[in-house]
C-alpha cells in the first residue's frame, strides 16, 4: 500500500433506495470502481491500510471497517481515540463508537470505559443484542461479559495533560488537533472510516474518546446514528468529525446522505451540511471545525469542512492511498 500527499453531476439514483437500488447498478460497473475506502484525518492512512488489508483477504465490509477502527485505538501516540485518549474532566477515559452496514445493522456504545476497542464492543451489540445503543456502565458491563479484557487506558501522559489542565480548567477549542502535524487533540477526536466493496456495497464505523476534559457523561455525534455515521444501500455513507454537538444539531450524516439519495454529488452534499451548520449558528462557531466526508454509490467521494485544514485519507482499488486537504468555507489566512 502507498501513501502520498496531494493538494456535477446530479446521481443517476435520484431517490431510489434500498437492495432494488443496489441491484440497479450493473455489476461489470460497480467491480470497474472496485474498492473505495475514506477516513478523516492523516491518521486515517493507517486505518484504511488495514481495513484493505481485511477486504482483499476475503474479509467482510463489517469486518474491515472495524479493522480501521481498532488501529488508532490501540495507539498509544494518539490521544483522541481508545488507549491513551485524554480522560474527562474526571479524569476518566471514556469512549465512543459505531458500526453500521447498509443493510440496516448498526451497533454503538456511548460511555465505555476500561475497554480498549469500544469499534469492537459496538459490533458485538450489533451481532449480540437486540438493541442499537448501549452507553455507560450497561455498556461496560456488556464488554466485560462478552470477553473484552479490562485495562486503564489513561496513559501517564494523558494523565500529566487532564492534571496541567486542572490548574486552569479552561477550554478552548482548538480547531484541526487530531492532526499530528497540528499538535495533541484536545477538541473534537474522531476518526470516522466509510468503505465500499467491489460489489458497490457500504459499511462504516466511527470511534473516538470524545472531546478532551468534557463533563462526564457527554456524548457528542460520533456514536449517533444519523450524526456521526450513515450508511444507506444504494445512495452512499457519510461520516463527520469536529466539535460533535455542532454535527448533532444537524443530524449531519443523515442529511448528507439524504442530499446525496436527493441527486447531489458527495461534495455538494457535504458542503451543503456545512452551510447549513453556519447559517444556523453564526458566530457562535467562530473557530470551530466540523467536517464530513462521503461516497456515493457510484463511487465518487467528496469532502467539506468549515475551516482549513480538515484533512482526509482516500485509498483505491489498488491499494493506493492519498492524503487530501478538504476544501473549505472558510479560506486558509
């Protein structure tokens, strides 16, 4: 797999839905597409090469986006998803996550502390339970009776950060942190990971340790279906990072993947929910980044955020992955 960094028309499905819409792409186009894998951020690249890695062994669409999802977990150099996140203001690591395919399967914990791989325990709720959504200690306590090993994921350098910030208790966004290049994530943390097979089917998963030294017990967009995932048949996926109560406002990927079943092309429809979060909040988001990307059933993908330096990584058929500034509403100083 290679890694490389680089700088309309309405859809043909219009408001189709559902197995009828997917049957109506032909085979022979769909496997030309092939293998389309997006995920948010530069870390992303690490993800996708995984959830490739599943897809060409014969693995699932559930199976590779899940893959994605536990890379960045299990790192402990990235405080804004699973191992070494940064705690609440608590001092507690708590964590995020969805799985869902486009066959209406979906799966998500809210809450889920001393769990490494919350991507994995959303999938067990998934394939386990007869609900959607699991949070706090039900969802704990889920994990623990389905094998998932208890461990402290509050790393001495997350601690040494959550206790520097109890001196001040302050909170400042800091717009674009889950970026390395950008310095530690202490806002929005999300890694949001959407895949298409050669079939042109979809799955996605979302996971994240939530906005760094939050209140205990908040949630943002990245376990809600609808907000921070969504995955339809035969009109696309979408997936959001940024500051989640901005996204949840929305619904944001709901309403992306609603433009996109609408006729619009995955870039206009992101764009389209990012205009929309600026003309309903106004100044009140000065300095606050969301951002969403998507693909469309015919493989197509777009990207959108409010501010620049949203950053996405995209990996083809072949394996090939390129990391992409998104554009923006607003323009770089």
């Amino acid at each position: 797999m290679t890694i490389s960094t680089d700088t309309t028309r309405r859809g043909v499905l219009g408001l189709a839905t559902g197995a009828a819409a997917v049957a109506s792409i032909p085979a022979a186009a769909a496997a030309k597409v092939g293998i389309v894998i997006l995920s948010t951020w530069d870390f992303g690249a690490a993800a996708n090469a995984a959830a490739y890695a599943k897809l060409i062994a014969g693995g699932t669409l559930v199976d590779a986006v899940e893959a994605g999802g536990r890379v960045p977990e299990s790192d402990p150099a990235n405080h804004s998803v699973g191992y070494s996140g940064y705690p609440d203001r608590d001092g507690r690591v708590t964590l995020d996550a969805i799985i869902m395919d486009d066959a209406g399967h979906v799966g998500a914990v809210g809450a889920l502390e001393n769990t490494t791989h919350a991507i994995s325990v959303a999938r067990a709720v998934m394939e386990k339970t007869p609900h959607t959504f699991l949070v706090g200690d039900g969802a704990t306590r889920f994990a623990r009776d389905q094998g998932f090993p208890q461990q402290n994921l509050l790393t001495p350098e997350s601690e040494a950060e959550w206790r520097k910030w109890l001196t001040t208790q302050a909170y400042r966004p800091v717009a674009n942190s889950e970026n390395r290049i950008s310095g530690d994530a202490r806002d929005h943390d999300t890694i949001g990971l959407l895949a298409r097979d050669r079939s042109g089917r979809f799955a996605g998963a979302c996971t994240t340790s939530g906005m760094a030294f939050k209140m205990h017990g908040r949630l943002g967009d990245s376990p809600q279906c609808g907000s921070g995932l969504f995955v339809e048949a035969g009109v696309g996926a979408a997936t959001a990072t940024g500051l989640g109560e901005e996204v949840t406002r929305i619904a944001g990927t709901a309403r992306v993947v609603a433009s996109m079943r609408a006729g619009m092309a995955p870039d206009a429809a992101c764009r389209e929910a990012v205009m929309h979060i600026a003309r309903l909040r106004g100044d009140a988001i000065k300095d606050t980044q969301v951002g969403f990307i998507a693909i469309a059933q015919d493989g197509r993908t777009g990207a959108f955020a409010l501010l620049p330096g949203f950053t996405y990584a995209l990996t083809d058929d072949a394996g090939k992955t390129v990391v992409r500034p998104a554009p923006s509403l607003k323009r770089a100083a």
